[in-house]
C-alpha cells in the first residue's frame, strides 16, 4: 500500500516505475508460492529498463530461489538466467555454484548463460575452478571476444583435462590469427595423443598461414591414419602456391592406396581446375599408376581430355565403378546400365572423337530444352555473363550427370574456381559451392 499510488500515478515515469517494481521484488520472491513466483518473474522479464536498477541482491536473492526448485527445472532456470541480469561481479561464484547444482543435464544449459552474459574477466576467473565442465564452457565461450581472448586462450592451453585443451586448440582456430601459430604448432608432435595432434592441426588449417606447411608436411609422414588425413585437409584449407605445390608434390604418397579417397577429398575441396593443375603433370608419367590415378581424378572433375585414356583403361577392367563414374563425369553421357559400358563408351567415342567438347555439353543440353548459345565458351561471338548465366541454369536444374562438364566451362569463361561438384551432390551443398560463380555473375550485371 505504501507504494500502491505513485506506482499507478500517471505522473510516474518508465524508470520510477520499475525502479519501485524491483524495490517491490527484494526480500520477497523468496517467500512466494509457485504459482505467484512464475507471475512475478514474467513482470520482472517484461521489464525493459531493468538493467538500470538491478542490484546484486536481487540476482543473490533470485540464486537463493533457483536452488529452491531444482525439481522444477524450467521455474529453476527461469529464475537463474533473470539472476544473470546486470552482470555483477560479485554475484558470478554464486551463478557458477548454482549453475552446478542443477541435473547434469541443465548444467551446461546453465553455464552457457553465465558465460553469454559475462566479461572477459569472469572467463580468466573461471578458468581457475577447479570443475572441468566449468572451465571447459569458459573456454568455449572465449572466441565471441575476438583477439582479445588469444591470451587467455593461451593460457588455458596449459590445462591437465584434454577436453579443454582441445577446446583451446578450436577456439585459436576460429580466431585464426596467425600470431599464435607457435602456439599450436608443439601439439602437432608425436608426443601427443592423437586427438590432440588432430585438433591442432585443424586450427592449423583454419589459421590458414603458409609458414605452417612444414610442420604438417612432417605429419603426413606419421604412422596414425587420422593425423594424415586431417594434414591433407590443413593443406586444403590453406591458400596461396606452397599449399599447391605440397598436394602436387605428395601425389605419389596417396595414389593407389587405402588413403588415396582422403587425398581425393582434399584436392576436390580445393577446386575443380586446381586438381586439374596439381595433377596436370603426372597424366604423362611413366609410372603407369600415377598416369592412371591421376587421370582417373582429373576425369572425376570434368576434364574432358582424359576421356580417350579412360576409355582405354577399360580394356583391361570393363566394369570398374570408378572408371566409369569418370567417364560420366568428363563425357556428359552416362552408359553404366548398359549391357556392355566399355563396349558403347568405345563406339561413343569412335562417332564422338572428332566433336569438340563443348558440343557434347550443348548438344545433350538442348536436348533436355536447356538454352545455350552456340558460341557460349567464345567471348567474342557470345557475352561471358549470358554464356554464365545460362550454364548457372544448367548445372542447378539439368541433368547431374553434366554439373563437372558445365563446372568445367564455367572455370574456362570466368576463370573463376570452386568445390568440385559431382553427379551426385546434394542439392544444398551444390547451391552453396555454386556460389562463387554466382557472385561473377553479380559483378559483371553490376558493373
């Protein structure tokens, strides 16, 4: 009653009046029932200038109830995260204890609302519990504050529990700074488990920096499949010549054994016409296994001259899978369910040899009513963002088996690269690794 009238006056304002609503709430949600708590809790969350009067003892107070009604997890976490309000550095031990309170379940529900709500400063702070799952969410909730975390990352890299230490790792890899390579670098050496080394090399890759290669050149050489795998991918993922000349240079390291689908991965990730260059100098080679290997995957990526060589291939396995999933590939025509593959590649090929490429792709194209100019991969007779636009249309509604083909044209008229796309990508991610020739498209319109 004491607060009933300036608290319906029409005089008071916005700030008065919640300041009166949380003077109302101290020293008394405590003493609520249930039902009268949930209510008063929706007031208090409604309330849009909170922040500005909210006191320490409110959020010790609203502490004081969640451990009330841990049964009642959802009441318990509604009065958990509005004690969360403010940020009080004084209140951070307690939200940590109560946090930890909860069923294993919610705690790290909770956890991740503290260390949303909190500075910098509260994570350093934490990073000294001695609860792993505490110190483990800090970590991870490290990277929103940008390079300013980087030391405090650092340091935890000192910690005993590896699930933090591989939190660590993840967390300088999104980062990606490239002044904290030296860092991560150690963790790639053969003293550490596994996991770890893969996780550092991840951040490696993800820091994207040159001057890494040599140390995950010498993990490629290890004994543990996952450590190689995951330097191929480091490799992949890091841009500029060196990386380039590495996948070229470890070719013969990876064709023809059980490794060689990772190799594939990592080179495909790269692009399309970068496996056609890495590889381009060993199609000649007088070693019969990397002549063929390296065919084999150029024809995966729509290169059309490895058609005559594939086909050759065949004589002595008619019915290899994957010679004849290249030939799909690099031809636009696809003779797998027939009676004899090797045979009708052959005759295709006989009637076809004198063709150029780009008619394999025009013709088969307009056949299935798509629209492409005659002089599409010829600048001077047809415009490069018409020739695009149209291959665009092609390769996200036509036919699967032509999208390495289309791809292959699209690199030859924007000399613009991308993640392979293969027959049989999945619809999202071919829109996605599309993307890049979508955005020449958009230069040239606007330009």
């Amino acid at each position: 009653m004491k607060y009933l009238f300036d608290f319906d006056s029409e005089l008071i304002g916005s700030g008065e009046r919640g300041r009166t609503f949380l003077e109302l709430s101290s020293g008394r949600m405590i003493g609520l029932d249930p039902e009268a708590l949930k209510s008063w809790l929706k007031e208090l969350y409604n309330l849009s200038n909170r922040e500005l009067f909210w006191t320490p003892n409110l959020s010790k107070e609203l502490l004081d109830v969640a451990k009330l009604y841990l049964n009642d997890v959802e009441l318990a976490m509604d009065c958990f995260n509005l004690a969360l309000t403010g940020q009080h550095p004084e209140v951070f031990i307690q939200a940590i204890d109560v946090a930890m309170s909860f069923s294993l379940e919610a705690q790290e529900v909770a956890c991740e609302n503290i260390f949303k709500a909190y500075p910098l400063e509260s994570h350093e702070q934490a990073l000294r519990d001695r609860r792993s799952l505490v110190r483990l969410m800090a970590v991870q909730s490290l990277p929103r504050f940008g390079d300013a975390a980087l030391p405090v990352l650092i340091f935890a890299l000192k910690d005993s529990d590896n699930t933090i230490l591989h939190a660590c790792l993840d967390g300088l890899g999104v980062l990606g700074s490239s002044g904290v390579l030296g860092e991560i670098e150690p963790f790639v050496g053969a003293e550490y488990d596994e996991a770890t080394r893969v996780r550092a090399l991840k951040a490696l890759g993800k820091i994207n920096a040159p001057s890494s290669l040599l140390v995950i050149e010498e993990a490629l050489r290890d004994f543990s499949t996952s450590v190689k795998i995951s330097a191929l991918e480091s490799i992949s993922a890091i841009d500029g010549e060196e990386s380039f000349e590495l996948l070229r240079k470890v070719f013969p390291d990876f064709a023809g054994t059980p490794l060689e689908s990772s190799y594939q991965r990592a080179l495909f990730a790269r692009g399309a016409a970068a496996t056609r260059n890495i590889l381009r100098p060993y199609l000649l080679s007088e070693n019969n296994l990397l002549a063929k290997r390296s065919t084999l995957q150029v024809g995966m990526v729509g290169e059309p001259a490895a058609t005559p060589v594939l086909i050759a291939n065949l004589l002595s396995t008619p019915r290899s899978t994957e010679l004849l999933d290249a030939l799909v590939s690099c031809t636009g025509v696809d003779f797998r369910k027939t009676p004899d593959p090797a045979g009708t590649y052959r005759a295709w090929w006989s009637a076809q040899q004198e063709t150029l490429p780009r008619d394999w792709l025009r013709n088969s194209l307009v056949e299935k009513g798509f629209e492409l100019d005659q002089y599409f991969d010829d600048p001077l007779r047809c415009e490069p963002s018409k020739a695009c636009e149209q291959l665009l249309a092609a390769l996200i509604s036509g036919p699967p088996r032509l999208r390495p083909l289309v791809c292959y044209f699209l690199y030859t008229i924007s000399n613009v690269d991308a993640q392979v796309i293969l027959p049989g990508t999945p619809e999202s991610e071919l829109l996605r690794r599309a993307q890049p020739w979508q955005e020449f498209l958009n230069e040239i319109d606007g330009a």
